[in-house]
C-alpha cells in the first residue's frame, strides 16, 4: 500500500505530520502545485531561521538637562534616571522576535564604553518547533548629547504670557501672592502631567505694587488668572502685544493678563460709607464683598451694583485684633471689657457671637471705636 505523506518543496525530504496549529505561519508554497502549502523540513527551515531581528546600531538623541528623549518628530520626557535605563528602552523598542518562537526569555548586560557610547549584550532563549533556540546580539547604543525644545526655551527665558498680580488701592497680600506662585506650578505641573512639554513657568517676580509671573503659553497664563479671580474676586483684563513674526509669516503675540484684586481682602474690618450699622468683618471679596458686622455679628453683603469694592475705609485688620477683659455681659446687646490700651472698663457693642462665658475676647481698637471680633474657630 503506497503511504500519503509530504515532501519539504526545497530539499524533497519528507516532512513529519504536524497537527494544524504546529503548522500555522510554517509553510511554503509548493511550487508543484500553485496554490498549496506545504511545511519546510525542520533542516531547511532553521536554514534560514532569524530568531531575532537587530539593528546594527541605535542612535539616540538625548537632552543633556532633563533626559528627554527625541523620538519620531518630538521630544519625549521618558522617566528614565541615567542613559543605561535610556539604552535598555530603546534597545527593546528596536528589537523583533521571530513569530514562530515560543516561550521567549531574554536579558541584557549593559556595557558602558565610554560616557555616550553603550555596549548592550542581548541574551535570547526560546522554543521553535519543539526545540530549544538561543541567540545572542550585541548592539552599540549611541547617545547623541542635545537641547531640547524646552530647555532651550528655558534657558533663553522664553515667555509668551506675563500675568500681572496687583490690587485696587493696595498692594497684594504675602498670602495672594504666594497662592498666585502656588496656583501657577500646579497648572503647569497638571499640564506636564498629561504631556504637554510646552508648560513652564520662565519667570517669578516681585515688584512694589504686586508680582508678576512669566509664562510659556496664553493657556497657562490665562488659567492662573482666572483661578485667582475664582478665590480672590476682582477682574481679570488681557491685551495683546505683537512681538515677531513665524517662519510661515504669522504674527506671534504676547499676552498679558492684568489681575486686579479688589480692595478690600478677607479679614480686614472696614466702615462702610452712608451706613450707621457699624464697622465690618470681611469674610470674602469673590463676587461682590461679603462679611459680618462686628456691632450684631449679623451677615453683610454688598450689593450688585457695589460689588467687591463698596465704598468704605480700613479700619485695620483681623491680625491687629488683641485679647480684652471681659468684666461683664450687661445684656443681649452690651459688653464691658477692659481696654487694651488703658485697662478702663467701656461698654461696647455685643454681638451674636460672643461667648457669654469667654474670660477674654479678641477686640480692634480703632477711630470707630473697640469692637469684639469672632474668635478664628467661628469661621
């Protein structure tokens, strides 16, 4: 009985049957009959088997100040903390294993042969038609020392926006100005966060009537002023200057955003004009001004038409408040305290918010007279 069997189509040698999913990517097109396929001999076939696909050599760009990498068109921060965790990147990008191989296993032995030049010694093992293959490459990995787009911008202290902090009548608070230094790093770290490398702050500076913050982009720019509005009050105003022209002839312009805080912030006490209910607490500027009075502790804010900045005068502020006396709570609406000043006992206004029990309570000394602010836990 004649037996049924294939023949390898280069060497003619039988082939061993192979069940379907050995036989998978392994066959040749038998030149006898167009349109089959037939399987290569295991001789014939490792013959010109490459178990691993290598490049002769990788060149990398790298930025010599942050450690980015320059891949296709575009710089890429990759988090690596030295050129050999570069190599070993770049290495595994470039190379490809052969479909066929099962069970790969691969390690590799960096070899440092001089500060930008990297010797990488790969180690392959694996299995191919049931039996074991290994193969070892080594490819030269060399880092090309650079300047990237960033921290070329940087280090000219390129800038495309310029926010200006100030404040109406006032100079800006240590605590506005340091929010506004706050405010910008965190943008600028959310945005390198999902991979815009074009974020930064150039600049931080202080000047008599504020600070003004230097920064890469309008984006950025015009984030950390609306932020400081949301949580300060006030507005924001924003003019262009034009500045250049791009390789392409379009006009690049720089844009400043003036921030104008309002001028009254949160805990000064002020005497608003036209109003006999006594002196206020101010509790917020967002808006329009809100506070309490210091005669009632009943809620005050101003209306539409005023807005942030009422009319008034500074009495002083929550900070200069000092600890009084007191000696005794005459009523719902009266107080007598000893003065800070002269230790003389006065009757004062009382508001809601005093304590009936406090042995002493905060009191402002002012041209309108002393009066109990509400203790920090009563915000």
């Amino acid at each position: 009985m004649s037996e049924s069997r294939a023949f390898c189509p280069r060497c003619g040698d039988p082939v061993p049957d192979r069940s379907a999913s050995e036989a998978d990517d392994e066959s040749a097109v038998d030149p006898l009959r167009p349109g089959a396929e037939v399987e290569l001999c295991d001789a014939c076939y490792f013959e010109d088997f490459d178990f691993v696909d290598a490049p002769d050599r990788i060149d990398v760009r790298v930025c010599a100040q942050c450690g980015a990498v320059y891949r296709g068109n575009r710089w890429v921060d990759v988090g690596a903390e030295d050129y050999t965790d570069i190599a070993i990147e770049e290495v595994s990008e470039a190379l490809n294993v052969h479909i066929d191989v099962e069970d790969v296993a691969w390690q590799v032995e960096p070899e440092q042969i001089d500060p930008n030049t990297i010797r990488m010694h790969c180690y392959f093992t694996g299995v191919v038609r049931g039996t074991p293959v290994e193969e070892q490459v080594m490819i030269p990995v060399k880092m090309a020392r650079q300047t990237c787009t960033r921290c070329g911008r940087i280090s000219g202290d390129y800038y495309a926006s310029i926010v200006q902090i100030r404040a109406k009548d006032r100079t800006p608070t240590s605590e506005e100005t340091e929010r506004a230094k706050v405010i910008a790093n965190q943008i600028v770290a959310e945005m390198e966060a999902t991979g815009d490398r074009n974020a930064f702050v150039t600049e931080v500076g202080e000047v008599d009537d504020g600070l003004n913050i230097k920064v890469s982009t309008n984006k950025i720019g015009k984030k950390i002023s609306n932020k400081m509005v949301e949580e300060f009050g006030g507005t924001v105003n924003d003019a262009e200057t034009l500045v250049t022209e791009d390789s392409d002839g379009n006009e690049v312009y720089r844009v400043t955003f003036a921030v104008r805080l309002p001028p009254y912030p949160p805990g000064d006490v002020i005497d608003l004009a036209d109003d006999d209910e006594g002196p206020v607490l101010v509790r917020s500027a967002r808006g329009n001004l809100k506070g309490v009075r210091l005669t009632t502790g009943e809620r005050y804010e101003a209306s539409y038409e005023e807005g942030d900045s009422p009319e008034a005068r500074k009495l002083g502020e929550a900070d200069d408040a000092v600890d009084a006396t007191v000696v005794t709570v005459e009523d719902d609406n009266a107080v007598q305290v000893l003065d800070p000043e002269t230790y003389q006992a006065k009757t004062i206004a009382r508001p809601d918010y005093l304590d009936p029990d406090a042995e002493t309570v905060p009191v402002l000394k002012s041209r309108a007279g002393l009066h109990v602010l509400p203790d920090d836990s009563d915000e």
